[in-house]
C-alpha cells in the first residue's frame, strides 16, 4: 500500500486543486455520484477517504465520504453502497444501552425496537442495525449486527432537523416495527465488540482522511504557506498508516489520540482568512463537527493508556 500512499500525498500536495463545486441543490445525490467518480481509482478505503475530501467543497460532504469509507472498512461488501450504521438509543450507544431487539420467528428474525440517530437519514440505501437476540451466562447483553435495506417493510425513517454544522447531512431516527430479517442478513460475529467497538476508532481516522483532504484542498487554492502544506502532508501520512492497522489494538487508539490532537492544532493555525468569504464561513460554521463526541474520544484514550499499563496518565 505504500505506493497508493504517495499517490495520496501526489494528491494532496501537487494535483491541481480543482474541485467539482457542489450546488447547494445538488444534495446528497450529487454528492454521492462525486464521491464515486473521485474515490474509484483507489484500492483502499483511507485512500478513497482522502481523495473524496480533497473533491469536495465543504465539510459536511467531506465528512460524509470519510464515513462511508469507514462503513466499508468495517464491511467491505458494502463498498458502493450508501449505508448507514444504526447503534445509537435514547440511552446511548453502550451495549447495556440497546434495547432494540432481534427475535426469532420460525426460520427467520424480526427487528423491534428504535435507533435515536442515523447518519445519511433516508438517503442511507443499507442500515446496519446492532440489536439484541437475547443474554449469557452472566446476564451480560449478547448483539448482533444486522443488514438490511432501507426500504423493507417495518422500517421507517422519520427525518430530524438540519444540524446547526454540516447542515447538509441528514439524520433521522429508526423506527423498527416486526422488520423481516433471513438468517444471512445477520452478521457473523459479536455486534458491539467485532463492529461498534471498532468503528469508533475506524470512523475518526476516516473522517480525519477526508477532512485532511478537504483542507489541503482549501489550502492550496490559496497558497498557504509551505510549511502548513509540509505538515499537512506528514499528519496525512501517519492517518493513512494508522487506518491500515488493527483498530482495537490499543497502541493504535493512542496513537491516534496524538494524531488527532495534532490535526486539531494544524487546522486552526491555517490562514483561512486568505479564503473566499463563503468557505470561510461554513468552515466557521462546520468546524464544530471536530468537537462532537470529544469526551467519548477521551475516555476512549484514558482506556487505551491503560491497557498499555499507564493506569496513571501525565496531563
């Protein structure tokens, strides 16, 4: 993979940054058809993330293809498809927390219950739906992750409000009432620990593709210092390197916690006053989006430290 990383960095660094300008009407459509033109010629899903970034005009649709990719990393059959992963409930997304159900009719399964927040809303073509099918030995919740199309009967989207950042990107939340699922739509493996638990740490570095790519796109056409696109280019690498290992090995989270405390000083320091009055203004508006889940994202890396014995963590 280290020659699709230096195509990545020829990308980012010396491709003319000439993005298809998206319409505020083209919508998640038109997002969609660029994201699939721009992200094609890459064999990885980070590289995709990174090219579809650099293609985009905004953040939300940067982050929406960084998702994407992270989706399919997860499961790569779904490469090609806009999907959706639906974990979230009313009392979060702990496994204690789900209380959407799989049951057993017959020689097939049905899903009850609701999910709180679907990213892509109506637009997502395959939801991919943790719910329970019962407990162990110790009580403890046993998952299981489900895929199913978006338009099966006993599935209902019901569209929420515009975000106040990325207000491009729906969201909706999941109603499922008696949904019919076959024995082959539910996946091999634990649905918290062989999915949610490492998509966590997927999705940032995806997103953080996408949105390394955005900007460095955003830089450029501005001719930001050298020094700010040198440091682009080597945070992008370290994303790239990091999106290829094992997402729950803990060396690998903590890592990610420097290099996501990294992108959120780079991109601060970047002269987006040299920006055209509306990039910067929905940067200003959209830059919102790095601050979502932070306290999530720290206790996710106080565990990390721990698993690798510094049970005490310097400030």
């Amino acid at each position: 993979m280290a020659s699709e990383l230096v195509d990545v960095l020829r990308l980012l660094l010396g491709d003319p940054p000439h993005p298809s300008v998206l319409s505020d009407d083209a919508g998640i459509d038109g997002w969609w058809a660029l994201h699939q033109r721009v992200a094609q010629p890459y064999a990885t899903t980070v590289g995709r993330a990174f090219a579809a970034g650099f293609a985009m005009d905004r953040l939300g649709y940067a982050f929406a293809s960084g998702y994407t990719e992270a989706l399919s990393h997860l499961v790569p059959t779904l490469e090609g498809h806009r999907a959706a992963l639906c974990a979230t409930e009313k009392g979060g997304g702990h496994p204690r927390a789900m209380e959407t159900r799989l049951e057993e009719v017959e020689d097939r399964y049905r899903l009850v219950g609701e999910k709180s927040f679907v990213t892509l809303g109506a637009h997502a073509e395959e939801l991919l739906v943790v719910a329970c099918i019962g407990t162990d030995d110790h009580e403890r919740k046993k998952l299981r992750l489900v895929r199913i199309p978006k338009d099966r009967d006993g599935v209902r989207l019901v569209e929420g409000p515009a975000s106040p950042f990325v207000p491009e990107i729906p969201h909706a939340r999941l109603l499922l009432e008696g949904a019919r699922v076959s024995r082959d739509e539910v996946l091999p493996g634990d649905g918290y620990e062989d999915y949610v638990k490492p998509f966590r740490t997927v999705e940032d570095l995806h997103v953080m593709a996408a949105a390394l790519g955005y900007v460095a796109q955003a830089m450029r056409r501005v001719d930001a210092p050298r020094e700010h696109l040198e440091a682009l280019g080597e945070l992008a690498t370290s994303c790239f390197a990091l999106a290829l290992a094992e997402p729950l090995d803990a060396a690998v989270h903590v890592a990610l916690g420097g290099a996501w405390r990294r992108f959120r000083v780079l991109v601060s320091e970047l002269p987006w006053d040299r920006t055209d009055e509306l990039t910067r203004t929905r940067y200003e508006r959209d830059r919102a989006l790095f601050d979502v889940a932070g306290a999530v994202r720290r206790q996710r890396l106080d565990t990390a430290w721990g698993r690798l014995g510094r049970l005490s963590i310097p400030g």
